[in-house]
C-alpha cells in the first residue's frame, strides 16, 4: 500500500488469505474502509464452542491430499467443481498451482494455518464487511462464514450459489456485482460492450502422453509449431485468437460457418504433426472486456460443447444447427446432455462432412 501511495483501501480476501485481512484490518483500522470476504474462516478446527470448524481428521485428509495431488488437475477439479469437464481450464489452474509452491510447501502452510484462529479479533472490526460463502464449497462451509458475519458488527453476508473455492469461473458476475453494491451502493455500472459471435474451443487429444513420450524440449517445439498453425489458420478465416493454454484455443469468429471451416481446417493442418484436436463451437451473445478477453454464457456453453467430442470431432451446439439451416454443412444429432453450470439441456450436433451445392440436408 505504501508503494502503490494509497493511504487507505477495500480489502478482498479469499480462502485462507481472510483470516491474514482480518488481522490487518484490526491492526491497521485508519488503512481499511472496508472488508470482503469470500470462501474464508475465522478458525479451521472444529471445537465444542465451534462447532462450525472442520473435524481433525477431515483436516488430516485435507493435508495429505494437498501433499499428493496439490497443482495437478485433480486437485484444481476438486476445489473447482465447476471445471469438472473444461479440461483447459483444469489445465491451466494446475500450471498456476505450480508456479505458486510445491506440494510439500503447501501441506506445511497448512498446518500452520491450522493453528490460526482469528476468533477473537472479530469483534474489533470497526470498517463495513461483506462476508460471502459458496452453498457447497468445500473450503469454508455456509456455517463458517455466517459466523463472521454474526460476530463482525453490522457484517452483511450473501449465500453464493456453486462449489467452488475460487471466483473466476463459477458466477463471478454475481460475485463482482455484489462487491459493487456494497462498495459504492449501486449495482451495475456501464454495461459492458456485447456481440453476437460464434466460440470456437479446441484442444490437442492425448497431450499429457505426447509431452511423456517426446520429452519436455520436443514437446514445447511441438505447441510452438501447433500454436503456429492456430495463429494461422484462424486468421485465415478471419477470426480472433482469444486465449491459448499450450494444448488448447479459443477463438471467435463473426460467423459460425468461419468457425467450422477453421476447426476443419485445423484437423487437416494438424494431422501434418501427428496430432489430433477435438473442437466444440457456439453461438450467441458475448461480453467483450477490456482486456480482449471474452465472458458470458456463450464462452461456458462453447466451452461444455467441446468436452463432449472425441478425437477428430467439430461438435456444434444446436444453435449453429439452427443458424445454418439450408447451409453447406451437413449436421448429425449426438443427443441432449445437461452442460454443467448451464440450465436446461442442449442438443449438440456433429459436422460430418461438407455438401456439394445441390446436396441437401
């Protein structure tokens, strides 16, 4: 804060680095105007006047895990439920994981973090809290973080749907809207700026065993030549490369017939290096930010559709069915699934081949 000359600020915290804002903050009160809180506890360890805490051996269960599986897909799936089928994204979050600390690192901070317990500051926070708790994360539980709520004088606390520790996947809108409201008592700004695009996800089948049989040099030669060929290709078909993971793409495109030609045209120029992709694609309202990035349902839908398809595959949602009825492209129904994280069922269709002009559907 003394660097960055910002005499007095908000503070948002989450999982375990709450407990560390909560001690500041009553340390430092003149430097905190207020408090937020998400998926945290004041104490980890359940005791007979805490019965919100976790039990000890759940806690002992928590630190082995940690020890094992900590920056690996697994574990970013466990406390991430959400990104159960966005193999991409479980992909990068365990890349992140990585860069942070190691397993063992981070099963010892855990057990000092066990001994914290900042019960007994809570009365002393004198600046506005919002407190704000996942239904079923398995981090910090509803009780824990009503908890805070009760024993911080006049703290608000909102009930968060989902499952996850961390806010970037699961309703952050939801999350950044509350946030605001309590900040500055409104909700909802400028509209963020929205168009009409077709997704395009894919991802290299097998990545994990090509990167253990070529070996780490021959396998980062290889994403540099893949990543050639997305830059390439999707130019080509004048769309825009949103994000890549190394092994995977989004890209957006104006139309969703540039998109399926792109995705074609990317498991022809990939077979060139041995490699197969599968791609998923959608189409409909997305939010653009600032930052070049993309948001909203379409990208998570987008996203779902593509887990679904096999090697080789171009899986589309029945919205780009619909949208190219009449069309070239010639679609075969893979039945109804329930995409995680979205409402209803979605039918998605697989682009078999290409019709000649006379063809029909």
């Amino acid at each position: 804060m003394n660097a960055a000359r910002s005499n007095t600020t908000a503070l948002f915290a989450m999982t375990n680095g709450g407990s560390m804002a909560i001690r500041f903050a009553v340390a430092h009160p003149e430097r905190v105007s207020a408090l937020v809180l998400l998926n945290t506890t004041a104490c980890w360890v359940a005791s007979a006047d805490y019965p919100a805490g976790f039990p000890p051996e759940e806690l002992a269960g928590f630190s082995r895990f940690a020890r094992k599986h900590f920056g690996t897909e697994r574990f970013a799936r466990v406390h991430n439920p959400s990104l159960d089928q966005d193999e991409r994204a479980l992909s990068r979050q365990a890349k992140y994981a990585r860069a942070i600390a190691s397993p063992k690192a981070v099963a010892e901070i855990f057990e000092i973090e066990l001994e914290r317990d900042v019960r007994p500051d809570l009365c002393a926070v004198r600046m506005p809290t919002l407190v704000m708790t996942r239904h079923n994360c398995l981090w910090a539980s509803l009780p824990q973080g009503r908890y805070i709520a009760e024993n911080v004088v006049g703290a608000r606390f909102e009930e968060l749907p989902g499952s996850d520790s961390l806010p970037y996947w699961e309703a952050p809108d939801l999350i950044l809207d509350h946030v605001e409201e309590f900040l500055t008592g409104n909700r909802r700004g400028a509209e963020s700026d929205r168009a009409l695009a077709a997704v395009l996800f894919t991802d290299i089948v097998d990545s994990t065993k090509h990167a253990a049989d070529l070996g780490d040099a021959a396998w980062r030669e290889l994403q540099d030549r893949h990543e050639e060929i997305l830059r390439e290709q999707i130019g080509l078909f004048r769309g825009r490369l949103v994000d890549t993971a190394g092994d995977g793409v989004l890209a957006v495109f104006e139309r969703p017939d540039r998109a399926i030609e792109c995705a074609q045209a990317l498991h022809t120029a990939l077979a060139s290096l041995k490699l197969s992709i599968r791609a998923g694609i959608h189409f409909g309202d997305v939010e653009l930010r600032n930052d070049g990035q993309v948001g909203g349902m379409t990208v998570h839908i987008g996203a779902r559709v593509q887990a679904l398809a096999k090697a080789g595959e171009v899986l589309v949602s029945r919205t780009v069915h619909d949208v190219l009825v009449g069309s070239r492209f010639n679609f075969v129904g893979r039945g109804e699934y329930e995409l995680k994280g979205v409402p209803g069922r979605w039918e998605v269709c697989e682009v078999v081949e290409r019709l000649d002009p006379t063809g029909t559907l």
